[in-house]
C-alpha cells in the first residue's frame, strides 16, 4: 500500500450558494445547514492562524469569566451522568452532544466569538515526529499543550475543583489565568490556574499510531465495538499520559479537554462515513441500523435504546442537581440540538446551525478517504493546489488542499509502505501486525510501554494501556508477530532507542 501522496491531502469542507459542479464523493465530510460565513469546520489547532489561535483562547476566558465553563465541569462529574458517558457503547455519542453545546457556548460569549470551533490536538501527527525522531514528549510534539495555557508556569498545589481534589502545577498562562474551580466561587476567590503535569516528559502513546488507530477504529464492525476500543485506546492512554485535572473527571476543567475529544470525535466521523455511508438517514432509519446504532448494558442498569434521551445534569459539587436543559446558565445551548442517541448519529446532521465538518490531512485523510480499503491505484498529482468540488445535490462544496509532506511523513510513510508490501499488501491480519510491530517498538526502543497508575484504573475502571495488552500477549506467546525482522526494518527507519539530539521538525507543528 502507497501512502506517499495521500499524506499531501487537507479536506476541508464549506458550503457554498453558487451553481454546482460535478461531484467527487471520496473526500467529502460535509457540513448543512448553517450560515455560510460561520461554517463550522474544525481544524487541527497546529494549521490555526495566530488570530484563530488567540481569538479561541479569548473565547475560553470569556466563557470562565462568565461562569458557563465549570458548568461543563459540573456536568462531566455527576456520577449519574458519568455513568452514562464511559465504559459503555454510548461513549462517542454522549461525548458529541457534550462538545456540541460546549461549541455553541463558546460562540455566544460575544459577537467577535460567532465563527469559533473546536480545535483538535492531532497526536497521529505527534506519534510520526516521535517515530522519526524529532521530538520526544507530548509537550514536545503537540504545540496546542504550550500555546493553550502552558505547562512550565505556576505552582505545585492541590486545588479542589467541584468537590474534586486535584494535584499538579497549577498552569497559570491564558486562557488559565481566568479558571473559576467552582460555581459558587468567584472574583478574587478563582484559583486561576489549572492543575497539570510536566508534559515535556509525558510520553507520547503507540496507542496514538495511525497503525494503532486503524485498528481502534475499523476492527470493530460496528459503533458498539469501535466505541468503547476508542475509549479503552488512545483516549484513555492520553488522559493516562497528561495526569493533572485530565487523570479524573473533572478533566474539562482544562481546555485540552475538549481538543482531545474532538479529535476524538473525528474518529466517529470517520467510523460513520466508511461503515455506514454517505447517505442522510432518516431517525428511523438511524434507530434501525445494525451497525450505526448498537444497543449495550447500561452500567446502572437496563438498556440503551436509540430514542433515549442523554442524560447531563449540572450541580456544584453534585448538590442540588437538575437537567443541564433546564440549567439557567447554559440551558439555551441546548436547543435544537438532537438529545436522543440515534439523532447524533450523523455530524452533517445535528440541525440548522449545529451541523459541523472538519479539515483534515495527513494519516487522518487517509483513513477518511481510503478507511480499511488499498489505497486507490491512481493518486492524486504532486505539488500544491487548491480546486472546488462541489455535489449537486446540498451545493456542498469541498476545498482541497495538496501539501508536501514534512519529512517526519515521508520517513513514516517509507517504512509503512515497505512493511506493507512485505506483509502482502493491505489486510486485516498485516494492519493488526501493523499495530503489534509499533507496540513492540516502544516497549523495546522509546523506554517501554507503562502501566496506568493505581488511581487511574480506579477512577476510569481501565487495566492497562492498550499497547500493554498486546506486548504482555506476544510475551507470553498468546500472540504472534508476522513480520519475524520487524525491529530490524525499524531500527534501519528509526534507530533504537531514538536519538535524544533530535533535530527540530519543519512541520507545523515545530516550536515556535
């Protein structure tokens, strides 16, 4: 399989009233019904200009100043809801309405604020720069952790936030300077700052791969299945990775928060356009459909059904509880948004103003575009250009950008493709090596695959890292390797163990 000219893709999706042109389905993730000049299309915040960048950072202050924030932090830490929200099949559902009505929030804390989305942390891309060696930590690797509010200032202390304690050097760069750790807190009593880790050494996780995450996402042959290995795989390891506010579920308090599921959102899109379809599905057939819609075990009891409504309950500190719908503060941004399960099924789909799409690239397009399938035999042309391409039936029109990889892409891709080809091409059996190969590569070259700390597990009911798994397997000989001289091949690509005098990306994504 040749990734060499997908990785120059960037899909980036508005809506336009101009006459259509003919169609190109293969790099659509379309976004309807919302006015065109605040189209909602999330971006990778590394591709962000330095005024989105600080006009998001503005909106995140605004939205703790007045008070709206810590609501999202009340709702994430009501037990009845968290019940809802983790370890079942229902985990990107819940999280999509969360950051729907978070983004409408954040939009209505002023008018120079209208056009805000959510940004995502793309850590696929972080995991390449790892691999070919040109950076080494989360902190490192993701400018979004040093740009959205730091991880170097500030002081080691426990600061409870909404009847949590949390430990870890309370960051105190904008947008944390304006944190308010309760709802009946304010002014001169606001700690200001958030609890983090120093996530210059926080490793950046194999479970993050594009192999590993091909697998999380196309193994599971439906949302059921793909769900949970989601949240049991890169999302629990990132939180793991983090620690501070992010090790418990008073997480949202920090913004990264709410890129971290974005992105993992992004996945769900991509889940729904490669198994289910492009097709707008009525609720009905939504609620129908045996593989966009599973039901599983609540963890509380009963069933999910599909017309059941999200539950999302605000309360300071769990006293006083009442439905997030009903909340005087954020209330209003729930309405028009879909509350019943199967109605947040579809992105494109959510309702006039609350349907969004994203602007990809990289090892994100190519799992977009080619899912689990070869990669097309005719690629696109080199070089950089942008053409329009709209279908004719919404007046969608797409906006696609070919960019030169950065070379950390290049390096990545070389060795995918060359592993490829050895293990006969794209297969079920060759991309789960895939995985196995990059889990085994951590644990023996990047200072061994880790376990979750005791206080993690307890609170995420989560064993041990996804990687862990499959290492601990190989050891014990309850799995195999099919490619016997896979170290070999990716110490010639990657050496072993990664040089500590890495030179600085020229990607987006160096430090600045």
């Amino acid at each position: 399989m040749n990734l060499r000219w997908i990785l120059k893709a960037t899909f980036l999706v508005l809506v336009s009233t101009s006459a259509p042109i003919e169609a190109q389905e293969e790099s659509t993730i379309p976004s309807t019904e919302a006015p065109e000049q605040c189209r909602r299309v999330r971006k990778d915040w590394d591709v962000l200009t330095p005024t989105e960048k600080n006009t998001y950072k503005r909106a995140i202050a605004a939205a703790m100043d007045s008070g709206a924030y810590i609501k999202f932090v009340e709702i994430h830490t009501e037990m009845q809801v968290e019940m809802e929200a983790h370890r079942t099949c229902m985990f990107c559902y819940w999280h999509r309405l969360l950051l729907v009505v978070f983004e409408n929030m954040l939009r209505a804390q002023g008018p120079e604020f209208a056009c805000v989305t959510l940004p995502y942390v793309n850590f696929v891309g972080a995991h390449d720069r790892v691999l070919a060696g040109t950076c080494s930590s989360l902190g490192d690797c993701l400018p979004i952790l040093r740009e959205l509010g730091g991880y170097t200032t500030g002081s080691q202390q426990t600061v409870n936030i909404n009847g949590q304690e949390v430990s870890g050097r309370c960051a105190t760069e904008s947008p944390l300077d304006h944190f308010c750790q309760s709802g009946d807190v304010s002014g001169e009593d606001c700690v200001r700052c958030v609890p983090r880790s120093n996530w210059g050494v926080a490793e950046v996780p194999a479970s993050a791969s594009f192999a590993s995450l091909r697998e999380q996402i196309f193994s599971g042959q439906n949302i059921g299945q793909m769900s949970p290995l989601i949240e049991q795989g890169c999302h629990n390891n990132i939180h793991a990775n983090l620690e501070g506010v992010m090790n418990t579920f008073a997480a949202p308090a920090d913004p990264i928060f709410w890129s971290l599921h974005t992105m993992i959102d992004l996945f769900h899109v991509i889940f729904h356009k490669c198994r289910v379809g492009t097709e707008i599905l009525t609720f009905d057939q939504k609620a129908a459909h045996p593989i966009a819609w599973t039901s599983c075990p609540k963890r509380n009891g009963g069933v999910f059904q599909p017309t059941d409504r999200i539950v999302m309950r605000t309360g300071v500190a769990g006293r006083n509880k009442i439905n997030a719908t009903d909340d005087p503060v954020i209330g209003r941004y729930f309405e028009g948004v879909p509350d019943q399960y199967a109605g947040l099924m579809d992105a494109r789909d959510l309702g006039s103003g609350n349907s969004y799409s994203y602007e990809i690239r990289g090892h994100i397009s190519e799992l977009y575009v080619n899912c689990d399938r070869p990669t097309p035999a005719t690629p696109i042309p080199d070089g950089d250009r942008r053409k329009l391409v709209a279908k004719t039936d919404k007046n969608i029109v797409e906006m696609v950008t070919q960019e030169t990889k950065c070379d950390e892409e290049k390096q990545v891709s070389a060795w995918y493709d060359k592993t490829m080809d050895y293990l006969g091409g794209q297969t079920p059996e060759a991309m789960a090596d895939l995985e196995r190969q990059v889990c085994m590569y951590e644990e023996e070259c990047q200072g061994g695959t880790h376990e979750y700390s005791a206080e993690f597990q307890a609170t995420w009911g989560s064993k041990q890292p996804r990687c862990l798994t499959i290492v601990k397997a190989i050891k014990r000989g309850k799995m195999e390797m099919m490619h016997a001289n896979w170290r070999q091949d990716m110490e010639i690509y990657f050496g072993c163990p990664k040089p500590a005098n890495a030179t600085r990306s020229r990607c987006s994504a160096k430090k600045h």
